[in-house]
C-alpha cells in the first residue's frame, strides 16, 4: 500500500522516530494509518460543521473537540518519543492486544460513535449556557466568539 505521506495527518518522519513503530508489523501499521485518517476525517467534520454555525453552542463544542484532536492524537503522534510515551503510559498490552493496537482501536472507536462527543458537548453547553455567554461576550457587549477559545480546556475531560 502506497500512501502520499503529504495525506497523512501526522508526520511520518517523526512516526518513523519511534521504537513502538519499528517494532510494529506491517498489519498494525496499516491499522494505524487507517485509523488515524478515520479518526482525523471524521473530527474535522464534526469540528468544521459545528465552527461554520457561528454560535457560542457551536464555537463551543469546536473548541473542545479541537482540544480532545490534540490531546487524544496530535499531540502523541507530533514526535516520535511522544508516541513511545503515549504507548508505553497509555496502553498497556492487555489480553495480548499490543498498545499500538490499542491506540488504533481507540481512535477508530472514537470516530465510528462521534454522535457522543456531541450529545456530552451539548449538555456540558446547557449546563453552562450562562457562563459561556458571558465568556464569549466583549466589554461593548457585544459577541466575539474568539474568546470562547480559552472556555474549553475545562470541558475537554467530557470527552473521556
């Protein structure tokens, strides 16, 4: 299987850096790089669909699943010993099941159920209706939904 390393939405160089993917087969690798490019597709749908609302509620559940891509992918697969550690601290080999197997399982379950992220991102935002529209309102009064940015890093453990 050839694939354009440009597609792919991590570096491969840096994949490549890593003893947990010299290590794996070339099976998991392809698990991997499949689930990576699910999980990453159907994000930014879900991300990009609800920022393109330009509401609080929708700039709101955009910025928590931003946060959740780079805490739960990005920020792992960014470097090579960060996917080592995320591995190695993470996923533990269980049932036989290999960490690298693991990871790939967890984004591609992820991606299939994203009607959950949003269910909780919805009633995280009902339940804080009131404070995010003070977050994301100016001192004119007016609404400036970049400063709801800052409101997610609070909410990103709804996704867990």
């Amino acid at each position: 299987m050839m694939i354009d390393a440009n597609l792919l939405p991590f570096s491969v160089d840096e994949l490549v850096k890593s003893k947990a993917w010299h290590d794996a087969t070339p099976e998991q690798r392809r698990k991997f790089i499949s689930a990576s490019i699910t999980f990453d597709t159907v994000l930014t749908h879900y991300a990009d669909k609800y920022r393109e609302k330009k509401t609080i509620k929708g700039e709101f559940i955009a910025c928590v699943l931003w946060d959740f891509y780079y805490d739960l992918f990005s920020n792992p697969v960014g470097q090579g010993n960060a996917f080592d550690h995320e591995l190695d601290t993470v996923y533990q080999a269980v049932d036989e099941k290999a960490p690298i197997d693991q990871y790939s399982e967890r984004l591609l379950d992820e991606a299939l159920h994203p009607k959950r992220w949003i269910k909780v991102l919805k009633q995280a935002y009902r339940e804080n209706k009131a404070r995010f529209i003070e977050s994301a309102t100016d001192e004119n009064g007016n609404v400036d939904l970049d400063l709801i940015n800052d409101a997610p890093i609070e909410y990103r453990d709804y996704m867990y």
